[in-house]
C-alpha cells in the first residue's frame, strides 16, 4: 500500500519576457530616434520585463524623446523606474499584459488548482493531468494550516472523543482538541483514500502493466482520480502578465483569502519585487495582507 504524506508549495520562476535589444534598436532607427541607450538613464538597472513595458507605453504616446513624431511632447521621462510608477499611478494597465513570468508550483493541492484556474484572463495553464499521471510514489496531501497546533489529547482519546461525536453525547473540547482531532480524522481519509486506490490497481493490475496500451491505461487512471479527494497533491505550470500578477496578488494574499492561494502568492509577490521592482515595488504587506498603492491598474 502506499505512504501518505503532506505537503507544502514550492514555487519556482522558471523564464520571464526577454527583450531582443538589437531588433529593438532597429525599431529606434525605423522611427528616426536616438537608441535606448541615450533614452534611459538608468537602463544598466532594469530588467527586460520592466524594459519592455516602458517600450510599450513610450510607444503609445511617442515619448521615447522630444521630437517632430509627437510635437505634444515637450519633455520626457528617461528614467525608467520613474517613468513605470506613472504608469502605474495613472492606471495604464494595459501595457502591462506585454511582459510575462512563467511559474513552476509544485505541492499544491486541487483546492488551489481549482481556485487558481478560475483567474484565466491573463495565464497560460499546464496543469498535472490526473487522467496520465498514476500515483507511483506514494500519494501526498495538503496540510491545512488552520489546523496547525500542539497535540494534547493523548492517542487513546482520539477514538472516544470520535465514538462520542458519532454518538451525540454532549463534548466540551477546547480549540486545540478539536484540531488535534480534525488532523486525526484527516490523516484516517487520506490512509483510506490511499488504500482504496491501491485495491483498485490490484484489481485491474494485469490492464496497467507496461505491456497494456496507453488507451486503456488513460480509462482506468482516469477511473482511479475518481475516488482522490481535493487534497491530494499536484503541480503545473502557470505564466502570468504583468498585469494579471498585479490582481491574483492583491486579491489573493488578503487576509480573507483561502489559506493555500495566499500561502503560494505570499512567495510569488516576494519574488516579483525582487525580479521587477519598478512595478511591484507598490505593494506593502499589512495586516489585510499585500496591498498596492496604485490599485486596479
């Protein structure tokens, strides 16, 4: 039979938009202005994806310098990280969906999935297919963390106070024994889950050998996900604009949030103001979670 074990998210930035200087500078040359050397002051500091939605937004309003192009424009913003927090500032969200980041998040549970897919506007999803992927290794489950705390009910108690509830008998239990239970009750599905999936290989062991086609291999995995609650263990891939980032973040890392999403964007922000401060820089961590000062960009 397989192990059951618990799990935490791991999230990690696997690409991000990369600018192609040269065609850019052609770009320049096309339009008859100065490269993007000698229009940004502080270029040696910025990275592409806060490059390219500076390229983007100059390229709205053909402000890359003071020229014939646009005779509205009679001075310039050069520095970059300036120039992003107006854009920021007056909400010209748009040009933030140009730059991309691409996240691998392993160790989350089908709650997040499910919660995370609702955000489609703005992503690309790989999601770990279920229908392919049989369980080899053991199969691994969420830990909640609401139920985190000390264990002070000895072993013995658990199938009383179980017995007791099944029963209707009246029960006074303190917030740390009813979470010491829940995990008890918790672990107990997740053996059983584990155990029935097992059963079922064993029935049908002769139709998953190596030998048996990958058609009928997909039918009975498939069959087998059926009995896996919502905390089992997956993974995917998940790129995001700039601009959807800015949103799942400040929505889902509130301190109302579902526990398992804020948990992942908690480490998703953390990254994003290390890889592009010029336009995450302007969320604050309080304790209604991370919030930006330019909203609804």
């Amino acid at each position: 039979m397989r192990t059951v074990r618990t799990s935490e998210p791991e999230v990690f930035l696997i690409a991000q938009s990369k600018v192609n200087r040269e065609q850019v500078d052609k770009w320049m040359k096309y339009l008859q202005l100065n490269s993007i050397e000698d229009n940004f002051s502080d270029l040696a500091i910025v990275k592409d994806p806060s490059l390219l939605v500076a390229l983007a937004a100059k390229r709205c309003y053909m402000s890359q310098q003071v020229s014939g192009h646009n005779p509205n424009v009679t001075k310039v913003r050069n520095n970059i990280v300036e120039y992003l927090d107006n854009v920021l500032k007056q909400k010209h969200g748009s040009v933030l969906e140009h730059a991309v980041f691409t996240f691998v998040i392993e160790g989350v549970s089908r709650v997040f999935t499910a919660e995370m897919n609702r955000h489609r506007a703005g992503w690309a999803i790989s999601e770990g297919s279920l229908r392919y992927i049989r369980f080899g290794q053991g199969i691994q489950y969420r830990k909640s963390m609401f139920l985190e705390g000390p264990d002070v009910l000895p072993a013995s108690d658990l199938e009383v106070q179980l017995a007791l509830l099944e029963a209707g008998a009246p029960t006074s239990l303190s917030r740390d024994e009813k979470k010491q239970l829940s995990r008890w009750i918790r672990q107990k599905a997740f053996e059983q889950q584990s155990r029935d999936y097992s059963l079922l290989e064993l029935v049908w062991k002769d139709e998953l050998s190596p030998e048996s086609s990958m058609t009928l291999k997909k039918k009975l995995t498939s069959m087998l996900r059926d009995i896996i609650g919502l905390g089992v263990i997956t993974g995917g891939v998940w790129t995001g604009n700039i601009r959807a980032l800015r949103h799942v973040i400040a929505l889902r890392t509130d301190s109302s949030a579902e526990e398992e999403i804020c948990l992942v964007f908690s480490k998703v922000i953390s990254i994003m103001q290390r890889e592009a401060p010029e336009l995450f820089g302007d969320f604050v961590f309080s304790d209604l979670g991370w919030k930006p000062r330019y909203e609804k960009v």
